[in-house]
C-alpha cells in the first residue's frame, strides 16, 4: 500500500493566500527564503502585504513586530534555524513582552520550516533542535508542532484568528498524513489519534506517524498504546496528560529534538505534578545533528533513535517499570 506524502510548506502557502482573501490584515514576511517557504504565492496575490526583508532575521522579527502594533496580523516565515535561532531578543522583546491592554504580547505569528533533523545535507549547524526549549519558556508565546499538511491548514486558520504571538515549526520533508481532513484542531488540546490501554505514546510532528507505526507493531505482540499528538505543546493538554497516566499507567514520549526542554520535558513537567507514572522519553540526546543527504535521512533517524522500533522498546521499558 502506497503511503500518501504532503509538503507542510505547500499547504501552509495556500492556506496563507486563502486567508489573505477574506482577511485583509493578514500581511506576509519573509527572509529571503520565501521560495522554500512557498509564501512566494502570498506575495504575488498581495505584493502591497508582503515583505521579503532579505537574510537578515532580527529586523524581520522586528518589521514583524511593527506591523502588528499598528494593527495587522503578521506572519514570519523563515528556516527554524535562523528564527528563534538569530533573533531571539526580538521575540522576547518585541513580540512577546509588549502588552496593549488586557492583551499579551503582539499578533505576530512566527511559522517556520526546517525544524529538527531532517532538514537535508546542511548538517548540525542548520539543524534546530533547541526551539521548543527556547520558545516555550518565553512568556505569552504558544507552541505548536504539527504532525502533516493538514494540521498546518488547519492551524494556520486557527492562528490567524487568535491573537497573540505563536510559533508553529514545520518540517522540510515531506510526511504521511495522520490526520482526516475532518479532524478538528484547538490550541491547548492534544489528540487522541488511536486508543489504548497498557501505555501512552506522546508524540508531535513527524514522530507522530513513527508513534502509530510503533503501536500497530506492539499490537501486533498484544500491547495496547494510546497515541497522543501533542501538536500544542505550549499550552499543553495537561488534563488529557493527567488521564492517560491514570488510565494507562506509563508514557513514552518521541520528539525531533534534544531531550533537553522539549515535548518529553513538558510531558514530565506535567504529570509529575499531576500523578506520576514512568516516562521513556525519546528524543536528541544533548548532542549536535550530522549532515545526511535526502535518501539518508531515515538513516540519520535511525543513529539518533527516533524511530518506531526505538518507541516499541521504550514502551516495553516503561511497562516493565509500571508494573
């Protein structure tokens, strides 16, 4: 069976361009990746909305900023690596601190691609696997990982219609879909993809699809996992968390990202306080990506141990702790 692949970046264009025709606030920057990020499409149907700022991301982050205190809703798009990676005292500073009344932070939305591993030959330098950490522990910014190209439509609806600032990171490659396109999404809520009850598999963007791998292989061997797709990491669904721990009694958590401050330190953070269960988290273990060409990058996976045999072995770890 042939498996279905989308490009999150497409998906994210055209939904831009849908927006931009009902909205006429929505304006559109780029850092001189805005044919990577196909809002190449938004500036062509709007050029008075749109802003290509050239490789220079701390100003994009701030013409961001300026353009949503005078009242738009503004979207910056570049590569993860560069946005937060250059700019981050503009997002704090410009974006997430400033207040207007009873509103927190600007309506700046910042959407990037090629977060995590998987971004091509390029290597660890390009490779950001520090932007969870970095932007969920900034005030008043949300966090959001999508799984496939229609959580990113879906999403990118949703954002343009809630204020305040949002990062939202898509991956380069592209994915399988997970999801239907009547499935609804919300800022704060987590998704049960499949049902279970011997663990709890937590996962978020293309780990996603490795997590339902994963659970269909434990299936198989009679191991019944509960799937999760966390795509709001910040807010978390700390209530949905709290019940798969009650119910399931263990999480395994799988992530594009260092181990450190991401989707499983979230996850830990949550049901420590709430009622402690075993936690396997999967993830970059605190080290610098490598390079891999396109038809590598399962293999690169692979050496990090993101994978859904990896969760299949974390899962039977945790059990084997839970019980």
């Amino acid at each position: 069976m042939m498996v279905e692949l989308k490009d999150m970046r497409t998906a994210y264009g055209q939904t831009l361009i849908d927006i931009g025709e009902e909205n006429p606030n929505v304006v559109v920057l780029g850092a001189d990746t805005t044919d990577s990020l196909k809002t190449i499409g938004f500036g062509k149907r709007f050029p008075n909305r749109f802003f290509n700022v050239g490789i220079a991301e701390a100003n994009l982050v701030s013409i961001a900023a300026g353009l949503a205190n005078e009242g738009k809703v503004a979207f910056a798009s570049t590569y993860a690596i560069f946005l937060p990676g250059r700019c981050v005292d503009q997002i704090r500073n410009a974006i997430a601190y400033p207040s207007r009344g009873d509103k927190k932070g600007l309506d700046v939305k910042m959407v990037v691609s090629h977060g995590g591993l998987t971004v091509g030959a390029d290597g660890g330098s390009h490779q950001q696997i520090e932007d969870i950490a970095i932007m969920r522990a900034i005030p008043n910014v949300k966090v959001l990982i999508p799984a496939d190209s229609i959580a990113v439509s879906k999403l990118t609806w949703i954002i343009s219609q809630t204020y305040g600032p949002i990062y939202m990171r898509m991956a380069r490659p592209k994915t399988p879909l997970v999801h239907q396109e009547s499935q609804d999404f919300k800022i704060g809520k987590g998704i049960i993809v499949c049902d279970g009850s011997d663990c709890t598999i937590a996962a978020c963007g293309i780990t996603v699809k490795m997590a339902i791998d994963a659970a269909e292989s434990l299936k198989q061997e009679g191991t019944s996992c509960r799937v999760i797709d966390l795509f709001s990491v910040k807010p978390i669904d700390s209530i949905l968390l709290e019940k798969a721990a009650r119910e399931t009694g263990c999480i395994v958590t799988c992530e594009e990202h260092n181990i450190m401050g991401g989707l499983g330190s979230a996850v830990a953070e949550v049901v420590s306080e709430s009622y402690p269960v075993p936690i396997k988290r999967i993830g970059v273990q605190d080290k610098f990506g490598e390079s891999a060409r396109d038809n590598e990058i399962p293999l690169l996976l692979k050496k990090f141990n993101i994978s859904s045999v990896n969760i299949v072995e974390k899962v039977k770890e945790a059990r084997s702790v839970a019980r």
